[in-house]
C-alpha cells in the first residue's frame, strides 16, 4: 500500500494548476457500520464522518448524496425516463410502477457536527445540512449520522435481485458526502448519470446473514461469525472515492494471480452455464491489468475484483459490476471497459457529469485496444468509435462535449459523444501529435494527476508540454463546439503555369528536420512559376482546423508522404522513422493551399489521412484517383 499512500498524500499538497492558483481538494475519511436484513431488503448504519476543508473558503453547510431516492415513483429519474425521446430501455416507466414494497429509499435518522444535533431537509436525492459550527479552511469536522435504507428492486446499476438472480448489488448505498471543489458545491440530483466524489479512506462493518458471500471495494480485513446465523464482514478502503459491495448466498469466490502481486477476485453465480466463460475470464483480465500497467500506469491496489451484478457493466473502486451471462468475447470486452474505468475516473477522478467524455471516451479507446491485443482481434479496434461519431456529427442533432451529461436531447446522443467521440478525441490526437507521443501523454497525464480531479485543460496542458505543440485550439473546437472536420482535394494537375492565389499561400518554413526522415520542403508562393512537376489544391470546408497528413502515389509505382502543419500550432508532430515530406503551414483563415509536386512521374492519386485517424465528416473528397489509372485498373 505504500504506492497508494505516497500519491495519495502529494495529491493533497498544494502544488501548480494551470489555472494559476493552488490546487487543491477535500478529504473525508467514512467509519459506517450496517446490519442488512434480507428478509425486508431494509439496512440501518451509522456513519462518522471526518471531513477536512482542504479549500480556502469557510464552509457553512454541507450536502449529501442519498441516491436511493431516486427510485420512487414521481422522482427525477422516474420522470425524465418518461419523458426523454428515447428511454433507457433497462428503465421506461419501471419506477413509476414500483410498490412501497419495491421502491428504495435513504433517510437520515440522527445527524450531528462534533456531538451537536444538525438539522437538515431532504430533497429527493440531496440531503441538505446547514452547520452549526462553519468549518474553516484546513480546519476539520466529525458528522455523525443515523441513516435508514431499503434496496429498491434493481433497475439502474444498483438494487436487488436483479434479472440474473444476483441478491444485492449495494452500489451508491451510503448517505455520500457531495464534492466542494474551486468552482463550489457539486449538488447535481440522481437522474441518470454518473458521479464525483471526494477522495478519502473506508472502514466499513458489514453485519450480515452468514449464508452471504461479500465482496466489493477494499480489503477484508476480518470475517467474524455473530450470533443468531450472521456474520460481520471489516473492509478497509485507503484512497478511494467510493465504495461498493456485492452479496449473494450462491456466489463462487474464485482468486487469481494477477500482475506485480494484485489478487484477481471474480463473484459469480454457482451456475453451470456460467462456470466456463467465468473460468476463462480469469487469466484474460490478468493481461488486461497488465496492458494498462503499461499504458497508463501502475494500479496501485494490491485486489481488483469482477463481480457479477448490476444491469450492464459499472465500474467502482477496485472492482467492477457486470452481468455475467454474455459471450466470451462479450464477458472480455465489458470487464475491458470496466477495468479500463478504474483509471479514468477512479485514479483520475474527473468530474463525470461535467466531462463525461473523459471519463467514457477516454476509457473506450483504451479499452478497445487492450481487447483488440488481448483476444488478437482483425480490423482497426477504433474504426467503431470513428463511425458512431461521422453519424452523429452529420445527424444535425450533435451537442458539444462540454454539455452536462443529463442535458443531453436524447440517451443517443448522450452516447454517442461520450463514448464514441471521447473515444475519438484521444484516437485523433494522436493524428495531431503522433502515436508515440500521445503514448508518452496518457502516461505523463496519469503520473501528474492520479489522486486528483483533472478537468479537460489540465489533460490538455500535460499534452502541450509532451508534444511541444499549442493545443488549445484542439481542445477549443472539438470539445466545446460542433464545429467539424472536413478537407477535401480540389485539383491535381500541371503546374507548368502555377499561379497561387494570395488565399494559398502561407508562411514558407524551408528546411525542417524536425521529425522522421524528412525530405526538402516543396511548398512554394511563388507567381507564375513554371515547372515540370504537377500541382495539387486542397481546401478547407468546415470550421475546425486541422494539420494534413498526404498521401501521393505515383505512376511508377512510387509513393510520397506529404505533412502541411497547422500554423496555429506552431511546431510539428513526429513521424518517427517513416520519411515525410513537410510542407509550409497552413493558416487556419485561408480556405484554399497548393503546393507543387516535383516529379517526372504522373500523380496517379492522392489521399488525405490515408491512415483514417481524423474524423473528417465527408470522406468522399479525401481522395483523388486519375480516371486513366481506374480505366486501366490501377
């Protein structure tokens, strides 16, 4: 646990933001015991709380998250379920026909700030709760609660007896203290999205019936019998911002080796139709952990545990919950995702509700390789992630990335950017900055800022000082506009009487060795130039700029990679060892650019992103091909 705690303890320090002022951010450290009836489906807790102001503000009041709440009829979530165009089918109108008996609920009993009784009100999924006392900056609080719960039927994420017979599936179960950060509370309802926490350490009793097998977040510390056929259960959690559990009488608890000594946990049910898949699950995962070992970084626990739960798949602190009746290659990739999650957003704990794509994109492109690797897959594990979002940016409906995830118009779109575009924004960064490089920001991103809450610009500043490039403009178009890509060819034909326009010409940069083999720069600005080679003519249709990856293949069978940087970046991606040809850069205004091609051998086509890495919406003038070549079947 050393690792935990030293990156645990300097996120907590005071160190530089890219905003100018002191980072910094809360802790609070949970001390619950829970006795669990499973025959009313009912729990009764108490809970210390020890929070400490990390934030240079005096705080007057706090809030909670009771997220059980939402599972009554006439509750946010019930209502914007039917209300939205397109409901999630796992909840339709289930919470509006839930019994008293069915639905779930949170309620604080007894809250108190150092021994002095609080009062406090409750609103749907917030628990609101003025001080008596403020709480200074670095000054720190006991909150002890009563709290009162019933485990709604599974519906989203969390609940009982779900559709493949799992008991309990205790996901966001607990009174969950809100998180204060620089821009303030974050108080967001239970409607249908995701979640931010404060970063702190668990100790958690858990008093059950002894015919229950537990697992979840933490470690267990102890295992003790009590009377009358129950038994309690000690799990401590150091560094998380969470905790979860699962519980069912008929759980297999199976261990497995994983990498650099952490213990694989896989829960599932004692079913034979299961028992295969589950089994060879078990080494799989042991290679994804490694694969993002490398990836991204070190997991820094010594268990991670895949639990069959849930309705789907859903990542939480050290483990995850999934449905277990899948496919192999289904069961792989949702524990892919899911563990994949366990760095973006539970190590590099984002603030899903305002980034979603950080958390989802960033986690699907990463996950889609590591499964591509893992079951040695044919085909471009992203091409997915790039189609879903040529159909979103083309349908008209397209809401930016920096939309709040329960904003969304529609659970499609809400999908489609999160996921495929998120996906997308990594994939095409590397475009812009080379794959080796973007290989040396995502782990350079996970060293700075593992332990804390990175926003989009803190991503992006760690991308500028790996690549050397401005990037600002990146993060600008593609996440807080619609604003798309598409260039296309205009012209490829003899320049022996080449005029450029002033619209064409930009900037020479002759002489650039900055990457790969690269080869004289071409470009020219002059007037009435003649030569004997052939020129091509690009132009620039929509709004987002972009640097140009070209490629010329010639009749003689040779090829020629052509780069055009984009000005406003000021520098150049790498190449490594492929030979490239750099261009002059392209100023973002200037619609049009040619340059000269200077060859004895006939231009029979030219391709732009041959590669297929940026997310041009209109691909159909991306590529030019000589009529003569098609006739004769070149």
């Amino acid at each position: 646990m050393k690792l935990v705690f030293s990156i645990f303890l300097a996120a907590c320090s005071v160190v530089s933001s890219q905003n100018s002022f002191s980072y910094w951010q809360q802790h609070v450290d949970y001390n619950m015991s829970v006795e669990m009836n499973v025959a009313n489906w009912q729990y009764t807790g108490t809970q210390k709380l020890v929070y400490t102001n990390h934030s240079p503000d005096t705080l007057n009041q706090v809030f909670y998250h009771m997220y059980f709440n939402a599972f009554q009829p006439g509750s946010e979530m019930d209502v914007r379920s039917r209300t939205i165009a397109d409901p999630d089918r796992r909840v339709g109108d289930r919470i509006a026909g839930l019994s008293p008996y069915e639905q779930g609920f949170l309620k604080a009993t007894s809250l108190t700030q150092d021994g002095v009784v609080l009062e406090y009100s409750a609103e749907e999924t917030i628990l609101v709760v003025p001080l008596k006392k403020p709480l200074a900056p670095h000054e720190s609080t006991v909150l002890t609660m009563e709290f009162h719960g019933q485990v709604p039927v599974q519906i989203r994420r969390s609940g009982r007896n779900n559709a493949e017979g799992v008991a309990l599936s205790m996901t966001q179960w607990y009174p969950k203290l809100a998180e204060y950060d620089k821009d303030g509370w974050h108080t967001d309802p239970y409607i249908a999205r995701e979640f931010y926490g404060v970063w702190g350490d668990f100790e958690v009793a858990l008093n059950i019936d002894s015919s229950y097998v537990v697992g979840g977040t933490g470690y267990l510390i102890e295992k003790t019998p009590l009377k009358k056929g129950r038994t309690r259960w000690l799990f401590n959690a150091p560094g998380v911002h969470d905790f979860t559990w699962a519980a069912d009488p008929d759980y297999v608890h199976d261990t497995y080796p994983g990498p650099d000594g952490v213990t694989l946990n896989f829960y599932y049910k004692n079913d034979p139709a299961l028992k295969e898949n589950w089994k060879a699950l078990q080494p799989v995962t042991a290679e994804l952990l490694d694969y993002f070992n490398k990836a991204i970084g070190p997991y820094p626990y010594k268990q991670y545990s895949v639990i069959q739960g849930g309705d789907g798949g859903m990542e939480y602190a050290m483990c995850t919950l999934i449905t277990g009746n899948r496919s192999f290659e289904s069961l792989v990739g949702v524990t892919a995702h899911e563990m994949a999650h366990t760095w973006f957003q539970f190590l590099l704990a984002t603030n899903e509700a305002l980034h979603e794509w950080m958390d989802e994109g960033f986690t699907s492109y990463i996950s889609s390789l590591a499964e591509h690797q893992v079951l040695k897959q044919d085909g471009d594990p992203l091409a997915g992630s790039y189609r879903g979002y040529n159909f979103l940016a083309n349908s008209g409906a397209e809401q930016p990335l920096s939309t709040h995830a329960d904003r969304y118009n529609t659970n499609r779109n809400y999908g489609i950017a999160a996921y495929s575009k998120g996906a997308v924004f990594l994939a095409q960064l590397g475009y812009v900055v080379g794959e080796e490089v973007l290989a040396q920001i995502i782990k350079e991103y996970f060293n700075t800022w593992a332990f804390k809450h990175p926003e989009p610009r803190d991503f992006m500043r760690v991308a500028e000082r790996v690549s050397g490039l401005n990037l600002d403009w990146y993060l600008q178009d593609f996440a807080t506009t619609t604003n798309t890509i598409d260039y296309g060819i205009v012209s490829v034909g003899s320049s022996s009487e080449t005029t450029e326009s002033a619209g064409s010409s930009a900037q020479k940069n002759p002489g650039k060795t900055t990457s790969g083999s690269i080869q004289n720069n071409e470009g020219t600005t002059a007037t009435n130039k003649k030569s004997s080679g052939q020129t091509i003519t690009l132009e620039r249709i929509g709004l987002m700029p972009m640097p140009i990856d070209l490629q010329v293949n010639f009749a003689d069978g040779s090829s020629r990679l052509y780069y055009i940087p984009l000005q406003m970046m000021r520098g150049e991606k790498s190449f490594g060892d492929r030979p490239v040809t750099v261009l002059r850069d392209w100023a973002w205004a200037r619609p049009t650019y040619s340059f000269d091609v200077a060859t004895s051998s006939e231009i029979l086509e030219v391709i732009i992103d041959p590669r297929g890495r940026m997310a041009d919406v209109q691909k159909e003038n991306n590529r030019f091909v000589r009529q003569a070549a098609v006739q004769s079947g070149n």
